[in-house]
C-alpha cells in the first residue's frame, strides 16, 4: 500500500477538513480530479451513511460548501474490494487481480453486457475514478473492464 507516499495539498487538506466538519465522517484522502471538475473523498470503512446523509443531504451540502461534484469511496484494505467499492458494485459479476511477470498488477472486472456502460460512467469517469485510486493506493497499472461471455 502507498499510503505513505500519498502527500497532500493543502487545498486537498483544506476541503478534507470541510468535509469532516459538514458530513462528521473522516476522509482519509481527497482527490482534485480537475480533468471533469470533481473532488473525491476516500471514507473511513463503515462511514459512508454518515458522509451520504438522509437523502443525500449531506453530500449536497458539501457539494454546496466547495463548489464542486464530490464523489464518494469507502476504503478497504483489500484491493479488489477498495477497487470495486469505486465503482457500483452492484453491477460487478467478478473482479481478478493478477501480477504480469515485470510485477505490474492488472485487475480485471467482469460485468454483464448491459451494464458495462454504468460501470463506465459518462465519458469514462467511473473507470478513471477507479483507476486513479487503485494506481495511488495498490500500485495498481491497469484495470480492464470485460463483459461476461
């Protein structure tokens, strides 16, 4: 795990700790992914009902507070499980993590057909969410999204 080379900003402690103060969930890391004007909060396990609200209702206050789409993943130890709780899990079939002989990891999400788009995201955003954090936190080079045969 990287965690201990992962240095933040002080813009990114800065909108960490707005959050803290609206949602009273911790943010173990924030992201400024200014390629499509979003920040994303990285959410202590367990935490991601606080950091949502009722109704989304803290979120929209934080979105408010800092001006920006703010996106939400809630951390995991686990690779393949950190990776998936970055996109909709819900819409996952399988996901594979494996080594390539020069030690770079490749993770493998297998979705059914009809729902590959959602795991996508709008001009590929979700995949990048995903593979911008599992670059940071597991060294993680490349995700392959695959559909199911």
């Amino acid at each position: 795990m990287n965690d201990n080379k992962i240095k933040l900003t002080s813009e990114e402690l800065g909108l960490m700790s707005i959050f803290q103060n609206i949602s009273g969930a911790t943010a173990r890391d924030c992201v400024i992914d200014s390629k499509v004007e979003r920040v994303i909060f990285v959410v202590n396990r367990g935490e991601m009902g606080l950091a949502i609200g009722r109704s989304g209702e803290t979120i929209k206050k934080v979105q408010k507070a800092i001006g920006k789409q703010v996106e939400l993943v809630e951390w995991s130890d686990d690779a393949k499980q950190f990776v998936m709780n970055s996109l909709n899990p819900q819409y996952v079939s399988e996901i594979r993590l494996s080594e390539k002989p020069d030690g770079s990891k490749i993770v493998t999400i297998v979705v059914s057909e009809n729902k590959k788009g959602a795991i996508l995201g709008k001009g590929g955003r979700n995949a990048e969410k995903a593979r911008l954090l599992a670059k940071r936190y597991f060294s993680i080079e490349t995700i392959h999204i695959v559909t199911a045969q």
